[in-house]
C-alpha cells in the first residue's frame, strides 16, 4: 500500500515540526521545479541537514507520496473549518478555489508515484480520490440543504470539473481566463438552486 511511513509510535515534538517544514519545504520545491527538485534545497527551506530529510524520507518516492497525501490532508481538512465560518455556498467557493491551488501544486506528483509505485499506487490514488470527493461532498451537501446550490448536482461534477479546468489553464498559461471558468463553473452550480429560484420570483413579483 505505497510508500508510507509505519505508525510505530507518535513523533517527539521536534522532529514533528521538522517533518512539518519538510514537507511544507518539499511542496514549494516541487511546485516549482517538478519532482525531481533538489532534496538538498528542500532541506536548506525547512532548516535541517539532508540526513534529517533522509530519517523522514528514506526515498524519494517516500518523499513525494507524503507530500501529496499532505496537500490532500489540508484540502479535506479546510472543509469542516470552512463551513464553521463562512455560508454553505461562501465555504463551498472557498474550497474550490483552494482545490485549485492544490490541483496545481501536485504538477508530476502523480507520474512521478506511478513510476515509483507501480501498481501500489493505483491504492494511493484511489484512496486520495475517495477523501477529495467526501470532503466535497460535505460542502455541496450543505449548500443544497441551504437551498444554494442546484440539487442535482454531484461532488464528482466539482472534482472532474475543476480538474479538467486546470489542465486546459496549464496548457493555456492564461490565469485570468482560469478565473473565468472557475466562475463560470460556480455560477452552474447555483443556476436553478432552490433559494436562487425564489429570489428570482420575488424580484419578478415585484416588478409586476
């Protein structure tokens, strides 16, 4: 089942946090320079020599499973927190637009897994794929209990959605036009909501 590190006993507080900039360290190096950025620069970010890297990740591939697991652990999480602060559809946008940043920052991530993993890593994929789809799942349900979101939409319609758009913006280079369709995308979400729809009589109720 992949690469990751055996739950043998929780980390001493220390090596927690270093583990915690490795990876923030590694996901910047790897945003930037693909998979097969310098580990030595991951270590000089985070502050640690390379041997502490090595005590965390022995490999590589080890290296690049945990960090997009990682960035999976802080999409999902942001989920719950978003609806603890904002409205249903407010939190559902916000997400999106973090699922964004996300789908962007995991550019080789999962090339660079399938050749390290081989089949091993169709397991990874499909369990980041099932923690992405509750988590948008948690989201849209809210907003469509809320009457703010369309109901016959799926959490699947957000992840393919939003995917295929990021790859059309990579391909284009063109970030404004990303905001765009990112909008466009949102506003087919609220199109024919429930709440959308009696605003909608209203306002022609009034202007009889």
């Amino acid at each position: 089942m992949g690469t990751q590190e055996p739950a043998v006993r929780p980390l001493r507080a220390d090596a927690a946090r270093n583990r915690e900039k490795l990876l923030q360290a590694a996901t910047e190096v790897f945003a930037e320079h693909g998979t097969e950025g310098s580990l030595e620069e991951i270590a000089r970010r985070a502050g640690v020599g390379v041997g502490t890297l090595y005590r965390h990740f022995p490999t590589r591939a080890c290296l690049v499973e945990q960090v997009y697991r990682h960035s999976v652990d802080e999409v999902c999480a942001a989920a719950p927190r978003l609806l603890e602060q904002l409205d249903p559809f407010e939190a559902l946008s916000t997400w999106v637009d973090g699922f964004v940043g996300y789908v962007s920052r995991k550019k080789g991530m999962a090339s660079a897994l399938r050749e390290a993993l081989g089949p091993e890593s169709e397991a990874v994929f499909a369990d980041v794929h099932e923690r992405l789809e509750n988590a948008a799942a948690m989201l849209l349900g809210a907003a469509q209990e809320a009457g703010m979101a369309r109901n016959d939409a799926e959490p699947l319609d957000i992840l393919r959605s939003v995917s295929g758009m990021c790859m059309a913006a990579a391909a284009s280079h063109d970030p404004e036009r990303t905001r765009r369709v990112l909008a466009l995308i949102l506003d087919g979400l609220r199109y024919g909501a429930p709440a959308g729809a009696e605003s909608t009589r209203t306002d022609s109720l009034a202007a009889v």
